[in-house]
C-alpha cells in the first residue's frame, strides 16, 4: 500500500500545477491578446481595409504563441509561485511529512514535469509558432510599403518598392557581416506595371547608408521595348531606398525559425558570408529552456516554501515580478556582452540559466535541512 502513496501523490503535485500552469497562461493569452490587438490598431490606423476588426483579431491571435514562448520563462515562475503557495497555504507540505515523504518531492516533481514541458515546447509548439509568426509577417507585408527582403541558398534577394517603379536586387556573398559590400549584384529596374526597364550587373558593391558604389558595372537597358542597348561602366552610384542597418534589424529577428530548422538556416547564412548570431543565441536558447522552466521552478520556492511566512498571494506574485525584472535585465545585459565578442554567445546564454540554476540548487539544499 505504501508503494502506491508516492505515485498517488504524485500524480497529485502534477495536476495541482497543471491547474496553476493553465491558470498562469489563460492570463498571459489575454493580455498578449490586447497588447498585439492595441500594437495593430496603430499599424492599420491610417489604412482603409475592409472586416478590420477580424484582421486585427487574425494578427493578434496568431502573433500570440510566439509572445507566449518568449515569456515562457516567466509563465512557469509564477505557475511555480501559485502552486508552492496554495500547498502550503492548504498545509500539504506538512501532510506530505506526515507520510514519510521529503518536502523535496513536491519540487524535484514539478521541475522535472517542467523540463519535460521545455522538450515539448521547444520539439512541438517552436514549429507551430514560427510557422504562424512567419503567417503573420506575410500577411501585414501585404498591407505595407515596406520593402521585401529574403536570403536563400542563391544569396541575398530584395526588392524596393517605389512610388512608380520596382527595384529587384541580388547579391551572391556578404561580406563582413555587416552588409557593407556585396559580391556579384545584379539590379532588376521594373516599371510600374512590372514591365523591364534595365538590369545593372556590378562585381562589387560597396555600401553606405542608401548610397551604393558598383564597381565593374554593365548595364542593359530596353529603349522602348524596341532594342537593348549595354554599355560597360568603370563605377556606377546606386542610391537605395533601404538603409544598411534596415538590412541588418531584418535579418535580427530569429523567432520565424523553429528548433528543427535553425541550424540548417544558421548553415545557409554562413554560407553567404553573414554570422547569423542572433540564430545562434536562439538556438542555443531553446537548448537552454528545459533547464530554465526547470530553475524557474526551483526559484519559485524561494518566494514560498522557503521563507515559510504567510503573505498575500498577491505579495507572492510581486516577488516574482521583481525576480523576472532581475532575470529579464541578466539575460539581456549576458546576450549583449555576447554580441560585443567579450564573451562566447553560447557562454553568454547559458550563464543566466547556470547562475539560476546554482541558485536554486542552494536553496533546495536550504530548504531539505530545515
């Protein structure tokens, strides 16, 4: 019979913070919910589109699964904080005592039930978010001037939309990582009516803000659409409508990649001559999430079991705000030191969940000696 409590039990502990996790995410749902909608109403203000309502909806709802992986961290910190405080608010901590069981139980269970949760975000639900954030771009280029920007196995692809004409330009290799030369380009200058007007050729490009310099330019021209003229130029100047840095803050955002195609797209853009950094920080991010939503746990104990002091649940939440403030600045501030090259980004990402880690690991040991 007593071989059965601990498997009663923790199905128990499982449930319960399955209730708290649920609770936690129906609350985070909303308030991405109106925060995405509010975001879109801004964008579309000055736009007349028909059913703008339902668009808006559309948008926000398929933008939310990616805010929700971004903040799922946070998510299980205060599941943990619901669930540590209600167990111990109902005196089941002692009951568990009463049974011969470690208060350990209860936080290794949850931790691990969590770390199984991270696989499964990071193997199940990073696919679906990417997919519909990738959805979500496609859907508001549609109602954008925006220019169009894209990188593939055949180089670097974008095309400016301007008021009577269209610019479509590849470029083979970056180099630099930083965008500022480009090898074998080639300009596509289109009509308004998507009809050809020349096409530029250049060997090299070399970039300044919207300012390009060809070298070793050809170009080949439709007079009319009667006959093709091309003429060899030593160095041409391209004035561009998208700035370099535009270039570089495209290229920035990594969340329309799922865990099973980032080190291919990490491949690919190495192969272009770009470093794909904030690929690799995602990468090494999801690799790191189990072990987080697992310190988070951990940490969550801090607030509840371990300073054992009766408080308001809503106190209980106000330290967790603050320690989310406190792992939100340390991610940041360790990624950015990162990204400086003062320190390796997959140190610079695992340091935060080491730290973390070492924390609660003290603490656990606290909290068995008491």
């Amino acid at each position: 019979m007593k071989k059965n409590v601990p498997t009663k039990i923790i199905n128990y502990l499982i449930s319960e913070f399955s209730y708290s996790l649920l609770t936690v995410i129906l609350v985070f749902i909303s308030l991405s919910l109106l925060i995405n909608f509010v975001e879109e109403i801004g964008f579309f203000k000055e736009k007349k589109v028909e059913n703008l309502i339902i668009l808006l909806s559309y948008l926000s709802l398929i933008k939310t699964p990616n805010t929700l992986l971004e903040l799922s961290i946070f998510i299980f910190l205060f599941s943990g904080i619901l669930f540590f405080v209600k167990i111990q608010k109902n005196n089941e901590i002692n009951t568990i005592l009463l049974s011969g069981i470690s208060k350990i139980l209860p936080i290794i269970t949850i931790g691990l039930f969590s770390f199984v949760l991270g696989i499964f975000i990071i193997s199940i639900i990073s696919p679906i978010s990417s997919n519909l954030l990738k959805i979500y771009e496609k859907t508001k280029r549609n109602y954008s001037n925006d220019n169009l920007i894209v990188i593939n196995k055949q180089g670097l692809w974008f095309m400016e939309i301007l008021p009577d004409e269209y610019n479509i330009v590849r470029a083979d290799t970056i180099s630099n990582n930083d965008f500022s030369k480009l090898s074998n380009v080639t300009i596509y200058n289109l009509d308004k009516n998507f009809n050809f007007v020349k096409r530029t050729d250049a060997q090299v490009a070399k970039i300044s803000h919207k300012s390009w310099n060809l070298e070793n330019s050809n170009i080949i021209s439709d007079n009319e659409n009667v006959e093709i003229k091309y003429n060899t130029y030593l160095n041409l100047t391209y004035i561009s409508s998208i700035n370099i840095d535009d270039l570089k803050e495209y290229f920035s955002n990594a969340n329309t990649v799922s865990f099973w195609d980032i080190k291919n797209n990490i491949e690919n853009f190495n192969s272009r001559g770009y470093s794909a950094d904030e690929l690799k920080i995602k990468f090494h991010k999801y690799l790191s999430l189990p072990f987080y939503l697992f310190g988070m746990i951990l940490l969550s104990t801090l607030f509840t079991i371990a300073i054992n002091k009766e408080y308001n649940t809503l106190m209980y939440l106000f330290f967790g705000l603050i320690a989310g403030f406190l792992i939100f600045f340390l991610n940041d501030l360790s990624i950015a030191v990162g990204l400086s090259n003062k320190l390796p980004l997959v140190i610079s990402v695992w340091t935060p969940v080491v730290i973390i880690m070492l924390l609660s690991v003290f603490n656990l040991i606290k909290i068995h000696e008491k």
